[in-house]
C-alpha cells in the first residue's frame, strides 16, 4: 500500500512538472528572435515523444537533472539549467582601462531527450537578457545513435580543440583561454557553434573517435551580424585510454577545419586577456567608437593539436592551435597560439573525462550535504597568442600578448561549483595599451 500510495504521488508529480515546465519554455518561445523560427522544426519531436504522450514509467532526479523515462527505456525527456553569477575586480599600473563588474554570465535553460532509443534530440537558449528580448538559441540538433555511428543534424558546437567544445559547466577557470577564444570563435567559423550536418564514428572500448562534417557560418547578432554565405569542412580524431577508474588517462588529439568567405570578409575580434570586461589585449580591427571595419579575406585554414594526461588527484592539457588566413590579391596573414594548464584535487576527488574528447564534472567524493567537505582544487595556466602582420588586423607589425591565471575551485556538490581567479596579462607588442600589466580577480 505504501509503495502504491508513493508511486500514485510521483506520477502526478511528474505530470505537474511536465505543465509548468513546457508552460513557461513556450512562454518563452513566443519572445525569441525571428532567426530562431527554426526550432518549431523540432516541436512535433517533442510534442510527439511517447515519453509525454504515455504516462512515464520512471521520473527521477539523475546526472544533476531532472529526468522522465518510458516503461519501455526507449524514450526520455530531460530538463536543464545553468546560471552563472561572475564578479570581476580590474587593477593597473599604466593605460589599460576596465571597470570591475557583477553580472549573470550566462542563464540557460535546455530540453533534451532521446526517441526510439536512437535519435537523440537537444534544445538549448541563453536567456540571460529574456526582458531585452535578445535571447539566443544555442543548440538544436537531432542525432541518429546506432552503434559506433552517429550522425547528426543542425547547430552545436564543432568538432574542433578540447576547450572549445566542453560545457561551461566543467571548465577548469571562470574564462576559457584567451587562446581558445579566438580560434574557436564564430567569426572565424572553424569551431565555436554552426549549423550543419557531421558524422562520427567511434571504436569499441571509446578509444579512438573520428568525426568531421560540412558547416555554414553561424549568423549572430552585434558585432559579428555582417557574416554571411561561409562554408566549410571541420573535423577531429581522438585517440583516449584508460583502463579503469583511477588508472592514468591519456588523450591526443589532432583538428583541422577549412572556411571558405563568400562576402570576402571577416568581422573584426577583440580578444581579452581571460576576462569578460575591460580593454582588448589583441584588437583585429574594431574600431572604438563601435563600430566594425572588415579583415579581407577569401578563406581560413586551421590546425590544433591537443593532449591530456590525469592520474588519480592531478591532471594537465594543453592545446597548440595555428591559423592561415588567405587572400588572393595581397597573400595572406598568419596567427597562432598555445595554452597549457594543470591542476590538484586537495580532497580525494578526480575530474572525469568524457570520451568526445575534453573534461567532465566533478562529482565530490564526499559531498557536503552528506556531511562531508565537497571537492577542493588548485589549478594554473598559461597561455600564449600572436597574430602576424596584414590582413587579420590591418596592421603594419604584429601583435602577441600572454596570460598567467591562478585558481581555486570548490565544488560542494556535483550541481555547485564555486571559482577564484587571479590573472595577470602581459603585452610582448603592440597591444591594446601602452603599458603596464593588468591584474584581475575574478569570482563565480
């Protein structure tokens, strides 16, 4: 009787969960930009997804998300969200300018789930400025799942870096890499997120995956609105061991990517030195009072190189990337850059590593609402990035800068994370300042 009564109690639960959920995401719908029309394509998936239209066998709180499930295990319906709260304080010595700052980062709501136990489904959106009517449509994708193939269909992010691809939810410090930033940018198009269509293939045991596919340019909005009509091919193979929990893991990692620029142009960037705020440390050419001058170039060819090792408590990666800008009445122009970063559990936890190539979660060995401290971790990072004189930045010599970060992260529970930075910039030439080394101490 009990464990009827429990049951009756969860099934209605699950059914109010299904109201209010969906009552406030297409709520939400109604208010996205126009570009985003395109997602209605993916409504009959849910609306037409047993897991809703029967009544679930299971409704269960796993992998830090909410989550319904048919009888049969064939269907499934999950939901997901993140909020991300930065403080950022800005010291100088010399011209660099920037403002300390507390924003949301980032509030992201998604829908993912599985059909048939073989096509995999995905809706995510930023809605961090939902009143300014300026959401963002990150993800929405269909993946047919069977064996050692998947193919998959729409916008997510490229197979290009370990960095590059990873979620928010698991990066190491509160910014990527400056040196990430830039080669996996939208506006070069070879990583970031794009529409398109990809194939992978993966061995047994998850030790080597293959997987490429052919991409148009992402558009988006602000600075990056003038890109349009560019195409191109990325992919990645990676090859992974590791023979059991706790045993060391291994993971090399070779990417390249090809973009071809119809409009026979580029928007410029303006890379910051592992902060969200403050002066550029490489400017490709915006100008200051915002508005936007053009690189042009004809085409992109990218190539990156990365590797990871972890044993137990510890773990290091890094990641070599190279750019080759092509123009075919002035040449060209070349950039590149590297990053190296390493870090130590203080408590007996490990970092997990998903086997499309770049870090997991931490799930604290000993959580705190069990009584226990959470997971503690030490981590550093340098990293390093130059763009050659030319077209790239309209420029007569070239520019390169580094940074050095610190931080200390606390993770009390698989679905918290608190993080500290200290990051120190240095101007090796013609930089976005004249002088002096900016400092930043930045929390999330």
């Amino acid at each position: 009787m009990e464990f009827a009564y429990r049951k009756n109690r969860l099934l209605k639960a699950s059914r109010f969960v299904q109201i209010t959920h969906f009552s406030a995401f297409f709520a939400q719908l109604r208010r996205l930009p126009k570009e985003c029309c395109g997602l209605v394509l993916l409504l009959p998936v849910l609306w037409g997804n047993p897991a809703l239209a029967d009544t679930p066998d299971l409704s269960a709180y796993e992998r830090g998300r909410f989550e319904i499930k048919s009888a049969n295990g064939l269907h499934s319906l999950a939901f997901d969200a993140n909020v991300y709260i930065d403080s950022i304080l800005v010291e100088s010595d010399g011209s660099y300018t920037g403002a300390s700052a507390t924003q949301f980062r980032q509030a992201r709501l998604a829908v993912t789930g599985r059909l048939y136990g073989i096509f995999d489904y995905a809706m995510r959106f930023d809605m961090k400025n939902v009143d300014n009517d300026s959401q963002s449509l990150q993800d929405i994708f269909i993946t047919y799942n069977r064996g050692p193939l998947k193919v998959t269909f729409g916008q997510k992010d490229l197979p290009y870096s370990t960095e590059g691809p990873m979620s928010a939810k698991h990066i190491v410090f509160v910014e990527r890499s400056m040196v990430s930033e830039f080669f996996n940018s939208s506006v070069l198009g070879v990583g970031g997120r794009a529409p398109g269509v990809r194939v992978a293939w993966r061995t047994a045991g998850d030790s080597l995956l293959l997987e490429g596919g052919y991409f148009f340019l992402r558009s988006a909005g602000g600075q990056e609105s003038t890109l349009e009509d560019g195409h191109g091919v990325t992919g990645h193979a990676i090859f992974s061991r590791q023979k059991g929990e706790g045993s060391p893991l291994f993971h090399i990692g070779v990417a390249a990517g090809y973009r071809q620029y119809d409009n026979d142009g580029i928007a410029g960037l303006r890379l910051r030195p592992d902060s969200s705020t403050g002066d550029a440390l490489l400017d490709t050419g915006v100008s200051r009072n915002g508005g936007t001058r053009l690189a042009t170039i004809d085409s992109y060819t990218s190539l990156n190189v990365s590797g990871i090792f972890a044993r137990k408590r510890f773990w290091v990666n890094g990641e070599y990337f190279y750019g080759k800008f092509d123009n075919s009445a002035s040449g060209g122009d070349e950039a590149g850059g590297y990053y190296i970063q390493t870090g130590f559990f203080l408590t007996p936890d490990t970092r997990s590593y998903d086997p499309s190539g770049y870090w997991g979660g931490v799930t604290p060995v000993q959580p705190l609402h069990e009584g226990g401290t959470g997971a503690w971790e030490v981590a550093l990072r340098y990293g390093w990035i130059s763009l050659g004189a030319g077209q790239i930045h309209n420029s007569s010599s070239h520019q390169s800068g580094s940074t050095l970060t610190a931080a200390l992260n606390w993770y009390p529970n698989p679905n918290v994370r608190f993080q500290l930075n200290y990051t120190r910039a240095f101007c090796d030439k013609s930089c976005a300042w004249r002088d002096g080394d900016p400092e930043f101490l930045a929390g999330r």
